[in-house]
C-alpha cells in the first residue's frame, strides 16, 4: 500500500471519528434536574451520559492517535518504531 492509499484511509477515518465526537458531544450534554422525568428514567438518563462521556473520551484519544499519524506519513520515519527505530 502506498503513501496516497495510507492518505486517504487516514482521512477517512479522520472524518468518521469527528463526525462520531460530534455526536456523542450532543448525547452526553447535562440532564437537567427539571426535567419531567421520572426518578429511574432520570437515573438511566445520567447513567447513559456517562457511558456516552466515556465514548466520547476514547474518541477523541483515537482522534488524536488518527492525527498524529497523519502528520508523520510524508516523513522518513513513518512506519518505523519510535523505540527501536
């Protein structure tokens, strides 16, 4: 595979985890305490808020990751191990 193949997989990738962080931003906004909800519908409102923070975390660290790899692919090193080279 070449470096425009890579390119264009990393890009790809890229657009989807952005587009998967934007949505799980507006899955985990805060539940308020008005809401007309019941007690146990509220508790799993906020149980699913964290669970969706917690996507959300991994996301964006795979974002990063996705990022990084992205700036490196037009340098020599790409590909190597960064600890034994």
């Amino acid at each position: 595979m070449d470096t425009s193949e890579l390119r264009k997989l990393l890009e790809t990738a890229i657009g989807r985890t952005e587009k998967r962080i934007a949505q799980y931003r507006s899955l985990s906004a805060p539940v308020a305490p008005d809401n007309a909800i019941g007690r146990v519908s509220r508790m799993d409102a906020i149980n699913n808020k964290g669970v969706m923070e917690a996507a959300l975390r991994k996301s964006e660290k795979q974002l990063k990751g996705l990022k990084h790899n992205y700036s490196k692919l037009s340098t020599d090193n790409f590909g190597k191990c960064a600890k034994c080279g």
